[in-house]
C-alpha cells in the first residue's frame, strides 16, 4: 500500500541531491580537517552586536516583525545606498527585508517565473539558482564561464535571448570565482537587454567585499538596470553572521509590490529582534568600510602561504574565495582530489566542478579565506606538505 503510493510520487527536483557544501563540511568534521569549504567565518560576531540582541528580545521585540521588515532597518539600508552609491532607494517601497539572500532569490524567482520561462544564468554559478527556477517549472539556460579569467561573451548572451527568457541572473562579485564585473559589462548588459522584455537578477552578497581599491558595481546605479533590477543582499556576510539568514531584496515600488505577495506566503516576515539589532549596530554606515581591508589582509596572507605550494592561485578582486588550481600536482578529477585533500592532507575545500552543471572538471579547488589567522596557518601548513 504505503509502496504503490510513493512510486506516485514525481520529484520536482530529482537531479538534486545533498548540497557540495553540506557534504564537504560533513567530510571535514568526520575527518577532522580544516574547514575551508563552506563559506562562513569561524570568528565571532562584534559581541556589541550580540548585546543587542539581547537588548531587544529583553524588550520584548519577540513577536512578528512587519512584513516588508520594520521600518528602523530599511531606513539603514537605504542610508548606505545613499552613502556608498550615492542613490535614493524608498525604505517604504523599495527594500523588503528577507530570511537570508537565499529567501530573497527564491521569491524573486517566485515573483517571476511562470513554467516554461527561460533564465540565463552563468556558471561556475550558486547553488540554490537551479534549482529554484526549476521548481517554478522555469528551464535554465546555462552559459558557461571559462579559466583563468570567466570572462562574459556578452555576444553570447544576446545570442541566447529568445522570446521566452524572462531572466538573466548576475552575481558580483562572484561565488566561486572572485571576479567582479566591470562598468564595460554593465553597458554590455544594458545594451543587449534593449528592447526585450528581460529582468535582471542581480546577487550582490559580496557587495563589500571588493579589493585592491576597487569598486564594487550595484546594478541599481544604472538607469536602464534599475526599471527591471532586483537586488538580492545578504547580512550574514556583512555581520559575519551566516546562522542569522537575515538579508533583503531592493526593486522598484511596482516590482517591489509584486514581490511582496510571493514572499509574504514564504516566510511572511523575518526575525524581529536581530532586525531592530542590525538596525542599531548599522547607524554608522562606515561600518561597512571595515570590511574589505580585513579580508583583503586574509587574501594576501593565503595568497602569500601558497607560494610555497603547488598550487597556483587565481586572481580575486572580491568575495571571501580564492581559486586555486592543482594541474601541478595532479590530473585528478575535482571531486575526488579535494576528498582526498580532506581524508590525507586535513584541509577541506570544494571542487569548483559543482558549480557547472555538466561538472566541467578545470583543476581548480575553491578555499573559503573567511577564517581566523590560526585556522588559516595551520591549512597553509597542511597544505605545504603535499
Ligand atoms: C552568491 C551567494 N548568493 C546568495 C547566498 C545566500 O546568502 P544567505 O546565506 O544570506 O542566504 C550566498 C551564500 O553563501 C552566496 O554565496
């Protein structure tokens, strides 16, 4: 009875299986290997920032937070639209505040994509894109992205545009590549979108993490963008907080109301007293610029350590990730070398492969550099053995 009834069953998702980042950080713990898989930071919060929290659930901030977020923490993020971008952004009608990036891209997704609508997206690309559009019934149009340098064929974009793209998806800086988009993209884009009827997804998580002096580009600064931009942002990695999953979608008020149906039947609102937190903590929107020159010293160092390595590494204008490549040490399919890099050598990382949907195998490992100056010597260590 209980058999005939599941062989009924129809997966939404059957090519998805558990994420590369849960099975790696599983690897690493039952191997006791250095975590430089999953991205997230093993340092602690600002304890001011725990301390109110703390404050404000002793308030009594305990109950649902407004929909769209309160109103204190979209006043703060558009300051530092104001601040950083120079650029007005509505806290009333532009931001809604969300349960994490990952949230905000699902019910961007959600907002727009009826079955059969097809969503460009670039690979190497993040996880959870594929997989939400597939289970809005949308089909996922794939561009892959090459070594060294995963430069866009804006050419090739335009040549993929049907009647039936709905999406193109962006993410800048880039997970896993470290690359960031140049204003020449940002023409390229506004150009080829033109005329058609495309939206654009921007995932700009990584937004304050760009180095060497350079500026990180908001498809929101862009007239032509903004009419059809959603931006997805996240505070785990603003706050080194990624357990909060706390983060927020800024679109224009028609979009933005649009928006508001999908998620308001998703998570309905998020996390009262972290959101009167952040928005406390976030008053001095210089804050933000303590970000990049902390994990740029942690780049440089690991960038300096693996000298003394093999491994060659790619270059990282931003993000927490740096790519490194080991053809000169083996020929090893991705996969299987970073297992073995986990059991053997103690340091976990992911294969880049896992991010293509044909698993293109380039030689090329992703370390995450969010971690503590000791975690970080001891995997350099590690890895100086090989
Ligand atoms: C490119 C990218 N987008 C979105 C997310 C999701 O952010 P959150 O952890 O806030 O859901 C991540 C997290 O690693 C990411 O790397």
């Amino acid at each position: 009875m209980t058999q005939s009834f599941q062989s009924n069953f129809k997966s939404k998702l059957p090519n998805s299986t558990v994420s590369i980042f849960s099975k790696m950080s599983l690897l690493a713990q039952q191997h006791q290997a250095i975590n430089l898989s999953q991205g997230f930071p093993d340092f602690d919060i600002d304890p001011k920032l725990t301390a109110l929290v703390t404050k404000y659930m002793q308030q009594g901030f305990n109950q649902y937070a407004p929909m769209p977020g309160t109103i204190e923490l979209r006043k703060a993020i558009s300051e530092k639209y104001k601040h950083y971008y120079k650029i007005a952004v509505d806290p009333s009608e532009e931001i809604t505040i969300t349960a994490g990036g990952t949230e905000g891209l699902y019910s961007v997704i959600g907002t727009l994509i009826h079955p059969g609508d097809e969503v460009i997206t670039f690979e190497p690309a993040y996880d959870s894109y594929s997989p939400s559009i597939q289970s809005f019934g949308g089909k996922v149009v794939p561009i892959e992205l090459c070594a060294p340098n995963f430069a866009i064929d804006w050419n090739d974009v335009k040549a993929k545009i049907t009647e039936r793209t709905k999406l193109i998806i962006i993410n800048n800086p880039n997970n896993p590549t470290g690359r960031i988009l140049s204003q020449d993209d940002i023409k390229a884009l506004e150009n080829i979108i033109e005329g058609t009827g495309v939206y654009i997804l921007s995932d700009e998580v990584y937004e304050h993490l760009v180095f060497d002096g350079k500026q990180h580009i908001s498809v929101l600064q862009s007239d032509i963008l903004r009419q059809r931009a959603f931006v997805v942002a996240s505070f785990g990695k603003v706050l080194h907080a990624t357990g909060w999953k706390m983060g927020y979608v800024i679109t224009n008020p028609l979009l933005t109301s649009e928006f508001r149906k999908i998620h308001q039947f998703n998570v309905f609102s998020v996390n009262t007293p972290i959101q009167y937190a952040v928005a406390e903590y976030l008053d001095d929107p210089l804050y933000y610029s303590t970000l990049a020159p902390l994990f740029e010293q942690k780049r440089d160092f690991v960038i300096e350590e693996l000298k003394a390595t093999p491994f060659k590494v790619l270059p990282c204008e931003g993000t927490y990730f740096l790519l490194v490549d080991y053809s000169a040490i083996t020929q090893e399919q991705e996969l299987n070398f970073a297992e073995k890099l986990t059991i053997e050598n103690k340091v976990a990382t992911i294969p880049v492969s896992a991010f293509y949907t044909n698993s293109l195998n380039q030689n090329l490992l992703r370390i995450c550099f969010a971690k503590k100056e000791g975690t970080l010597k001891l995997a350099l260590q590690n890895l100086r053995n090989i």
